[in-house]
C-alpha cells in the first residue's frame, strides 16, 4: 500500500464516481453529516476485512492509523450490527420468478418472450401465473406477489384473466425499496469489479463498455433500443446455463453480470451569466 498522498487522476475519478453518489444522498435526504458518518462506517469495515497484515486480526490502532477515524470511534463502529446489509428476502424471490418467466422454455412464447399466463391454475393448466410461482417457491402465495407486482406496476391483468409481464427485468415503476435494493447490489458489484481491476486484482473480471460522441438523440434511442435487446438476449443465455449447475446446488460463490447504457452531453451545459 502507497503511504504517499493520492494523485489528481484519483481523486478526480473519485470525484466522478462520488457525483451521481452525491445526487441520490441528497435527492433522498442525506445531508453531508449522515454521508460522513456512513463513509466512516465503511471504511473501518473495509479497513478490517481487507487490510490485514499477516493475516492477523487488524486492532483499532492500525484502523485509526489507516482510516484517520478516531480509535473511539472505530470501537464503536466495529461493534454495531448492519441489518440492512442483504437484499429482503421479496427482492431475491421476485427477481427469481421473473428470471424464470423471462428465460425458461416452459413460461415463452413462440418468439421466446414471456407469454401472458393465466392467472389460475385451474384456467391455464400447467402454463398459469399460479404454477409459475410455484415453480419458483412455495413459501409465498402467487396471489399475495400478484397483487403487489399489480402495484408496483410489473405486471398487468387483461380482459381474459391473463397476467402479462411488463417488464423484462425486475425494476418496479414504483416503490424505492425495491428500486434501492438492485442500485446497492448492481452498482456496487459493478464497482467492486472495476476496483479489482484497478488494484491489480488477478484474474481481471470482464468490464468494458463502448463509447461514441456526436450522436444526435434519434442515434442514440436507437441505440438503446439494441443495447437492451443485446443485453437482454445475453442475459437470458448466462441464465440458463446457471440453471444448469449441479443440483442441488454445491459451491459458495456467487456472480453478477451486468450490461448499461448511458447517455448525456458531450460536454456540462454551459453556465449562464
């Protein structure tokens, strides 16, 4: 570890990555004392899982020493309890059965999009709403998902008593719960990834994008539009092949794999006078 000052080329990729950090703190409420707060929490928990020396337990003094958070303060942080640290339990089984009714054979159309089903088992046989939840988990009630997707605006019920998805992907229109739980998980793997990569981590993970400037509006909604279907087509493939894996289930380690798309000025408005 370098005990010289960061350089400008840190601190200004920092400073980007901080900016759209910064825009949802305050668009929700998060003044800066919270935000400090919350960034000293985190550095003495990254400081204690991945700055051991030896291997050995990392004490408060060598947090203090690394963090500059106050050897009190690092104490009491180290002993506070993080209840908010995984995805609710209804984020991970609502991902799985939209992965299910986006990817499995049984749950496509013709042109393998998600067919509507029919709500009930007894009206749709095998291909319902109901046998789809089923498929998934059993410790959840299909009408009890149906009607909270039906707020959150994922899915629709048509005139026949069919369920359509709206969605390819799980991301309510409504509800920050939901919203918030996929931001912490996507972006912070995908950061996770790239600080790998800038640390030097070994084997690299797979993190590249394309860039283009000069793109009129009409160029880039046409874009996005393949992005999407791109992503989506490669999404589904990783899917299955996951679905593959032993059974039950062997290993201890997870993934993501994630596609974006991105788009804004070439340059920041200029600033009037």
């Amino acid at each position: 570890m370098s005990e010289s000052a960061p350089s400008t080329v840190v601190l200004s990729a920092l400073r980007r990555v901080l900016t759209p950090l910064a825009r949802l703190m305050l668009a929700r409420g998060v003044t800066l004392p919270m935000a400090i707060e919350l960034l000293k929490r985190v550095f003495v928990e990254v400081a204690a899982k991945d700055f051991a020396l030896d291997k050995k337990t990392v004490t408060d003094s060598r947090i203090s020493l690394l963090t500059g958070v106050h050897r009190k303060d690092v104490r009491r942080r180290r002993d506070l309890d993080d209840p908010a640290a995984d995805l609710p339990p209804k984020i991970s089984l609502g991902a799985q059965v939209v992965a299910s009714w986006t990817t499995d054979q049984r749950w496509l159309d013709e042109n393998g999009r998600p067919r509507a089903l029919s709500r009930l088992a007894r009206h749709g046989g095998p291909q319902s709403f109901e046998n789809l939840v089923s498929s998934v988990s059993r410790d959840i009630r299909p009408r009890s998902l149906l009607d909270e997707w039906l707020r959150l605006g994922i899915v629709e019920v048509n005139y026949h008593d069919e369920v359509i998805l709206l969605t390819d992907a799980f991301i309510p229109r409504q509800g920050d719960e939901e919203k918030l739980a996929y931001y912490g998980h996507n972006v912070g793997d995908h950061a996770s990834a790239a600080t790998d990569n800038v640390l030097g981590g070994f084997p690299t993970w797979f993190e590249r994008s394309v860039h283009h400037t000069e793109l009129t509006p009409e160029e880039v909604a046409a874009l996005r539009d393949r992005a999407g279907q791109l992503g989506m087509a490669m999404l589904q493939k990783l899917h299955q092949q996951a679905e593959k894996r032993t059974k039950p289930p062997a290993g201890d380690r997870r993934i993501t794999c994630g596609v974006y798309f991105y788009s804004t000025h070439d340059s920041p408005p200029k600033e009037s006078a």
